[in-house]
C-alpha cells in the first residue's frame, strides 16, 4: 500500500511498502480517512528521535486518525463494516500487571503507532483491534474524530486533576494539547481557564472558544493576574502544557492552598522544583502519560456539543499532499493550530 | 419591621414583627431584594412541620435570597456597603466538629432561616455573617442570586458525585431541584443527562436548557432507554430529586457497574433497598445534606455563563403581595418551576 | 479424578469424575492442596442453588484453594514448577468492558468455581491462568493460603471503605467473613473495632486476635456502645457481615457525620433504608462483590505478620472424609468458623 | 514564670519570664510535663532562624508537649482540670479561608509554638484552646503524649498518601520523622516499609519495631532492593523524611506505576525534578505541611497498642537541665532519636 514514510530524519517518501496485516479474531480493518499531525510526528521527522526512540529503520508516520470500517474479525460484536470510527493508537499488552489494573497507557510494552519500531497510520488501512476502535457520533465528522486524540491527552488531564464543579484553572501553553486541556478542563467542570502563551494569535483563536482569559506571558504576569482574579487565594488547578522549566514554580505560585498541578508538557531535562513552596499550599502534583479509558468519555462530550474541536483544525492537505502538509508544520504559521491530512 | 409571617399552619401574615438584630464585628447588614419560595416554606405553611421541626410561634418565612450590603461589622474586610450578594441561609456552629472538619453542614446545631425557631429572610432586612455572604458578579441579577440557594443543592450532589469528564448521569424529578441538579451536572462534567418526570411541561422546559434528553416516566421505562442509549452499560451516575420510595431500585437498574447513585430527595418513609442489585454492580450510594462550600462555585459558574438559571424563574410577586404568592406555590401549575418575591 | 462432587441437593459423592483440561500457554497446573468451605459451599449442597444459580448437573464443590505448580504453559514466565501458590477462583472474561477498567470483578461473564456449571476445585489438580494464581510467601503455609480467598472479601471491604489511619469501625457478624472484615479493617487502617454478633464463642475468639471490642447483640445496645465509646461522636466506618434486615439501619445509627457503610452481607430480600437517617449524617455507602486485585495485597499482610489467618481454622478433615466435613459444616458448634479439607 | 528562654542564636537561658495568659471562654489552662526538642527548636538555636522566620526577641521554645489540665473556660465541656492531655501547637486563624475548608495548617495567619515571634511551650503552664488539647488514653504517659506532635506528621503523610491496605511503602531517612512515618504507615495499611539511612545505628533501632527492611544508602542501593523485592514493580508509595535534592529521583526511580511520593523533608534549595522519569509511571506527589485533625487518631493509635513510640524516647533532662538538653540535641549521637525534657 501506498504511505507516508519517514525513511531518515529529514527525508519522507510518499512511497508502497509492504504492510501485511492479518484480521484477529477480535481485530477490525479499517480505510484511514483523515489522519492530523503531532509534535511528535513532526520531531521525528525534524530529529529522527524522541528520547529513547530512534527511528532505525523506515517508518509509517501518524497517529491520530479516523475512519470507516471495512472489515471485522468473527469475534468483534459491537462494530460493523461501514461504522465510522476513530482509534486510540496504543495497544498494551493485555497481561501486563498495570493494564490489568485498568491504567494500560503506563503499560511498558504497548505498542505505539509511529513510535519506532511500529509503524503509524498515514496509509489508506490499518489493521486494529475493536477494543480500541471507537464509533464517531453521528454529529461528529472525520476531522474531528481525527481530533479525539489528542483530545484525549487534555482530556486524561481534566480527570486525573479530580476538577470539582466551578474550580478555576490555569493552562500553560496555547498549542494544540494546551488548548484542549482547556476545552477539557471546562467541559470537565472548571469555571474559568487563564490561559497563558507567548503567541497573541493563538492566545487570541482559544480566547474565543469558552471562558478563556488569554494571558500573553510576555506582556502580563500569569501569577500576578490570578491572584488578583481569586481575591489573593489562587488557582483550584494548574496545567502546564509547556514543559517549560519556569513552569511548576509558577504553577506553585498560582496555585491556591490545597490546589493541585497537572504536568502534561515533557521537559527535557530535569526542571527545578522548590518543595517548601508547594508544600506550604500542601500542593499536589499529577504527572500524566497519554490517557486511559477516555476516548469515549471524549466522543460523548463532542457528541453533546460540549467540546467543539473544528476551530483547532486550522490547515488541511490531501494525502498526495502529505510532504507538504509536513513542511507546513516544521515552518508553522503563529495561527496554526492542528494540519489533517485527507485520505 | 414588616416581614411576611407563618403565623401557623396554613395562615400568612404580612406585618409588623420586632427583629431586633445587633451587627456583631464579623457580620454585614443586608437590604434583601428578592426571595425564593422553596419547597420546605410551602410545606411549612400547608403542614406546620417538617419532620421533627414543627412551628409553634410565628416565624418569618424564605431562606433563598439576595440583597444589598447595607452596613458592615469592624472585623469585615472584604465585603463593603453597596456590595450586591447572595447569602447561606444556615449558620452552623463554628467550634463544633463536623464545622471544624469542614463539613459545617453536618453540623447538628446549625441556625438555618425559616427552620423552627430561626426567622427567615422574607423581611427588609437582615444581619448575616460575612463568611456567609457572597458577592455577586456583575452579571447576576438579584433574582439569578436568590437561585443560588437551590442551585447549591444541586451543584453538591454534583460535587459529592465526583464526576469524571463526559460522564453519562440519570436525573430523576424535573422540580427546581431536579432541573438545578441536571445542569450543575453539566456543568460539572456530564456530557449528557437523562431526565425523568411525569410533568411533560417541566420536561420540555429543561429538554431546552442543554444536551438533556427528557422521559416522560409515565410513558417511557427510564431503565431501558438509559440501557438502550449506552450499549446496555448503563449511566456512570444516577442523582435522585424526587425522594420516591422505588427511586432508589430505579436507580439501581439504571446504573452502570461501579457507578454512583447520589440521593438528594428525601423520602417520608424507609425506602426499599436490594442491597444486592447494587452489590453485583458495587454501586456506591452517597447521600447528601443541604451543601458546604459551594456558593462560590454556583456564582462562578453563573458568571461564566456555564449556569443559567433564568429560564427556572417562572412567576415573579411583589412584597406586598407575598401572600398571593404562596397561593400561587400551592397551587402550581405544571409549568411552575420557581416563584420568587421582589422587596 | 476423584473429586468432591454435589450431585444435587444434599447428595454429596466422593467420586471419580472426567475432567479434562487442557493447559493453554498462560495458565498453570495445580495440585491441590487444601480448600476451605465456605458458606456459599454449605449453601449450595443444602439448598442445591444461591437465588438465579441452580445446579442442574453434578458439580465439584470449592473454591479456596492452596496448593503446587505441577506444570506450566508456555508463556508463564512468573511461576515455576514447584512453586506454592493460592488462586483466585474466578477467572473474567479479559475483553469485558468491567475487566478492562480494572474491576474485573464486577464482569458478567466471569467463570467462577463452584458457581454452576463451573466445577470447584475439591479436586487433585486444576487448570487455572497464571495471571489469578499467587505464590505464597514461605512463612504463610497451604492452609493459610486456602484462608486467602475469603480473607479478599475483607480485605476488599477494607480497600472499598478508603480508610483513614486511626478511623473507628463496627463489623457486624463474628462469622468468617466478619473476623476477616475485622482483620482486614485492623491491618488496614483502623485503630479500633467493634464487634458485634449473637454468639459469644465467636466474639470471645475474635476479640483475643487484635483491638477488637465485642459486643454480644443479644445483651447490649452496638449503637449506644459506640456512641459511648466515641464521645457521643460515632463510628468513622461500618461493615456489615451478615445481609441482616436490620444492619443498615444500626449502621448508619452507629455512624458519624461523614462517615461510610460497607455492605458486605447479601440479605435475601430488601431491607428498608431511611435515607433522610442517612442523609443528615452524609453517609457513603459501599457495596461490594467478591474483590479485584487484592490476593497480592493479602498475602503480603500475611507475609509481614499483620494478619494472621490461623486462630480462625477450627477443623480440619482429610479428604477422604470430606463428605464428613460438610456435615461438621451443616451442623456447625457456635465455636466453628473456618472447617478445612487437606488433599 | 521560669521558661528555656532563646535569647539569641546560640544562648539559651532558663530564667523567669513575663508571659500573662488569660482564659478566654474556650481555653484551658494546661500544666505542662514533658516537652519533647525538635529539630526545628534546634535549629533555631544554631541558627537563630528558620529561613524567612527570624528571632529578633528572645523567645520560649519548645512545640511538642503534654500535660495537665489545670483550669477551664467557662465554654469548655469536654474537658476538666486533672485531665491528661496533649495540645496541637499551631492555632489557626478560625475565620480563614483554609480553615473553614478544614485545612487549617494551611492558614498563613496560623499561631504556632516557637515559631518567632510566637512563644513554645518549655515552662511551667501554657493556655490553650480546649479545641486543640487532647484528652490522652490511660495507657499513654506524658512522655509518649509529647511524642503525638511529631508522630502527627508522620501521620497526615501516611493519611495524604491514601494507602491502599497492603501497600508497600519505602521511606527514606530514619530520624524520628521518618521512623515515625514508617510506624505510621504500617499502622495506617501498609505491610512493610523500606527504610534508608545511612546511620546503622538508626537503622539498628527501626527494624526491631515492625515489618521494617532497614537500608543502608551507604552500603545498598535502595531503588536495586525495592525492585528486585517486588519483581521489578516498584513500591506503591514513597515517603521522603530526609529532604535530600536527590530523594526525589530516588524515589520516583523506586516507584510503581501509579504510585505516589510524599515528600516530608523540607529541601534548603529547589530540586531536581525529571518530570518525564515521573510522568511514564504517572507518579503523584503530595507535599505535605504539618498536618491536620490527625492528633485524635495517632491517640486512637497507640491507645489500641498499633503504635508504640517509646523505643523512640532515647533521653531525657529534667526542667533544670533544659540547657544541657540542647547540648547534647546539638551534639547527637548516632543512637539518638528523641530527646525530652520533663517539667
């Protein structure tokens, strides 16, 4: 089949390679119809690596999709050719000791879509399990299914922060995962989101989509702003989508007492942490990684018109197109928010 | 000064009554502007009791109000005259041990407005702790403020639910409770409510008020349609506002493996409980009492537009003719959700 | 293979029975070594059903099991020929949406033993996956590693009743289930427990095992023992062991503002619940069902001495005699609470 | 009166002092008997500070105290003069927004002993608020109920961390916060604690008092021991008590998935923090400050025999030796865990 490859750092090909998949018993096929670019789809294609992960050899990129199902296994019950559906990317292994306890993203052998060495889904079919297949809503369109994950990444946040109806948060970072953390954290039950970045367009774009106070970090300071807000008393919540190293000693600063701090941006280096500080507000710090269990959590909201992704969808490419749309990425306008590729 | 007067079961007085009140330093002075009925003044006034809480002197009526800051104690820094607030109507007892835990409404020895022997707000003026005593955004009426009181019923059955995002609930009773309980869990994360009533008028009220799908209980089996509409699961949480005695069974049915049932209404009599329909789903039951802590939270939210109340105040009286809106109350029409009185 | 065999209602066959299983390449062979019987046992060979489960065929009873790793599939990595080990007795369906979140327990299609028309496993060997199979630390021996399973039901109650350090409790019912309950709570979390039963050989027995208080139902008032106790303040936790009609109402009598109800009993009808009783105190309640994830967690308190099983096996019999042992058991001395078999 | 008077940095005096006290209504007049040094009472006679808190008078010290009741308030009803008791040495402000939450040890207007420019607790008599005095069981002597203060925080740990029963716990360092930390989770749930130190003799003392695995950091690698002792999984939670800059690494490195860290130990600077290493095991953190309505239960605690802290109690001065007391608190030996003073 025909698929957007990264074959080096720096060099795709849109290019046949051979894919054979076979049909478990519990498994679906299904015809990819819209896929959306990550940072880390980009970073791989920019670096050849993230972290541990180096790409070895050529690799399918994309991860984030939606399509229709083809195809199902004989012991598939609850879809049917034809569904439309989007896809959580990771398969854990069902023995693991942390998928049986029901947190599978902390899984060590999950495989990964586009995380080397496993191939990701920008080609016309995957091959999926039904477990991790989920039906589109009818309201809700290729595009925004396409969308569902990394709203899950946002969306996994707003449920480990345990929100309580009407808590104020602070987002860090108005890209794509920052952005949703906030829609998340308002259809999760937050009041209010004070929503800082560096870059007025996108500070202006999210600005528009709920309560968002946008808070430009070059011009305003973030604590400073919310604890005039909250009569001196703080944040309920802090997300931090930066992974900045400023980032938790400012989410400690805005945070109220016995607030707590959600880490979702991946520093990478070890950032400086002043415990006496969030110890005086008894703070809580949650680490997160991917999501678990959310996607349809995810679907409903966007089923009921709670969270509307499409004004995150800022540029889209045919799949002939795809080199392209990854040259629209790597040199990204300040407006862009979230390039699809059309299958 | 003049105060509408449960003089005794079934007679109002609208008259002069000696309240003396002295300001204490922690205490604010406030000229109420308009009051709810709620259903325990009209109760109070068919009945004479509720309960072990019976009226054996005259006692001014009305608990849900808002006013105006008309004067403020020495100790009270951050309310000022001029100030437009909503109020607590139960003062607990700050030393006792549930207060101190901070679950003041637990309190046994709490003074709450229009409970026998504690006078109500449905006078010119009254004198209230400032920690009870909430300023208004400037986007809330006076009449959206008196809603807070009962709004802050639901938003705690809301809160002691602990939603996780896009959870699927069950409302059962579309009263002012149960309509406040829908949309607090909205706004506290539900993606989608299901309603139930034999009331077809105040089904198609709340039908309108968000992603709320209505059951008409005298036409419709709640149970199979919440079966039907999650894939025979089951909703994630089931709030009872009708206190009935098979609401609980109901809720039971309705409800997924490992949800929440949260009983706000309160039935007359010992309801029947198959302990072991809910053991097969280890359904965890919370019961809750009035609220704590969340008069803040109704008002950000209502500032933030997520909570919009507006639509539940259906019949508006003058001071003067407070009577006749009691009349009202007691005869309601099936469009009747909310009856306040303007001062 | 000669097994324990209930071939209908109170006929009990030591017999040769054609069982044949297969070892699939994550499960592991077991000879067995010793099982306990537990109410649901005797129930079942005297009244040949528990409500919706009948036995319409000969069915081998038991289901808490020690024993020896004869033989491993293919892909065990964790266990090994020899090992002793203890087995959770139902296996769920590894697909099931309940399983998948991690409250395998709560799946409908779970195989349990001795639950028709699964056979137990009073038996020489059995097949059984090796992700619900347990090795045995070396001071715990075969007898107190067949006390496992019925000491998972407490120490589930105990999990489900989120302990604070230091909490108060009342267990209800001094039967096997009841000491585990108390064992569990104690090692738990609890600092204290009251006890409460109509016999006082089993009160004597439990209350030289720990700080448990026992309280002869027969001759004082739980309620006002613990309100006595507690400073007028009453219990942080109840559980109930025995499904009595009346446990519910004494528990949430016996409880504090704020405090939580485990129902562990299966009373066999509805029992009335006074909601608004409950309600002025804010009570949760928990019911649970068998127990997820907590034979790990049982043996390690076993391993480190926090709970130790042994006081409460009272007879033993040989296999051979195992018929005899469900007449001990069908006759039970106020003295008995735990009768063994040893293969 | 004659107090141990902190008259500067390094210049102790027992001398009399003026320190009028009258009896409000909710007070009790309280002989004080023994009088435990902390390290913070230490510290500020090496120092003459403890970061922003500065003695710039000279001031009483002392915080971890028991005694008896002298004289009540006319408000006071659950105490009497004999009583033995023990108090909470902080005293928050009542009307605090922290406090009325029930988290009044994060108030910022909290009173606390010996913190400048508050007066502690080494003289004769104290007045305090009956709220925070607590009757001691009969079983526990005024040595152990001086001991209650820092077990308390041991305890809020043990309580923050949410323990699972079962959990095992590592703690790292074995002074008497983090010993009585073990003691506390062990009592709290867990079913065994690995401790780290690098004092043998420390280690020496704490492994005699439970299911304690002493460390020697010197000599072993705490996260090699944590892995290989649980199958390469990890402990459910970590305790820090040393506030070293690595511990943190440390202990998310001997983490499980969905484990928690607890950090005591208050670090002089920012730490090093790899977010990433947490994020993949979706580690939580709970910081922790003093501690909150845990005196009742760590009392509760050693009435019941679950925690006994005199192994602890490793000296102790009479009054008149009060300066010699710190002497040898400055000079420690490796033996030393507690020093007490008795009045």
């Amino acid at each position: 089949m025909k698929a957007l490859v990264l074959e080096e750092k720096l060099r795709l090909s849109l290019r046949e390679i051979e894919l054979p998949e076979t049909l478990g018993p519990h498994d679906v096929r299904i015809q990819i119809r819209t896929v959306g670019i990550c940072g880390s789809d980009l970073h791989y294609f920019q670096h050849g690596a993230i972290g541990p992960f180096v790409v070895r050899a050529p690799m399918v990129l994309g991860h984030e999709a939606a399509g229709v199902v083809l195809e199902i296994g004989p012991g598939v019950t609850d879809l049917a050719p034809g569904d439309r559906v989007c896809m959580e990317p990771g398969i854990p292994n069902s023995l693991g000791r942390a998928t049986r306890l029901g947190r599978y993203n902390l899984d060590p052998n999950v495989r990964f879509w586009a995380t080397p060495p496993v191939h990701g889904c920008l080609r016309p079919t995957v091959v999926h399990p039904a477990a991790f297949t989920f039906r589109l809503p009818s309201n809700v369109t290729f595009a925004e299914g396409a969308m569902v994950e990394p709203l899950a990444v946002g969306l996994h946040a707003a449920t480990q922060a345990r929100i309580a109806p009407g808590d104020v948060a602070v987002v860090m970072g108005a890209g794509p995962i920052g952005i949703l953390t906030a829609l998340a954290a308002l259809a999760g039950g937050c009041s209010r989101i004070f929503l800082s970045d560096v870059l007025a367009p996108k500070l202006g774009l999210a600005a528009g989509l709920g309560p968002i106070t946008p808070i430009n970090a070059r011009e305003e300071n973030l604590v400073a702003v919310v604890r005039e807000a909250t009569g001196d008393w703080g944040a309920d919540l802090v997300f931090d989508a930066t992974g900045h190293p400023s980032a938790l000693a400012q989410g400690v600063a805005a945070l109220r007492p016995g607030g707590a701090i959600v880490l979702i941006g991946m520093p990478g280096q070890p950032v400086p942490f002043d415990v006496v500080a969030a110890q005086v507000k008894e703070a809580r710090i949650e680490t997160i990684f991917r999501y678990a269990h959310v996607f349809p959590r995810a679907l409903a909201l966007m089923r009921s018109g709670k969270i509307d992704v499409r004004p995150l969808i800022t540029e889209r490419f045919e799949f002939d197109d795809g080199i392209a749309a990854f040259g629209c990425a790597a040199q990204a306008k300040p407006t862009t928010i979230k390039i699809q590729i059309d299958l």
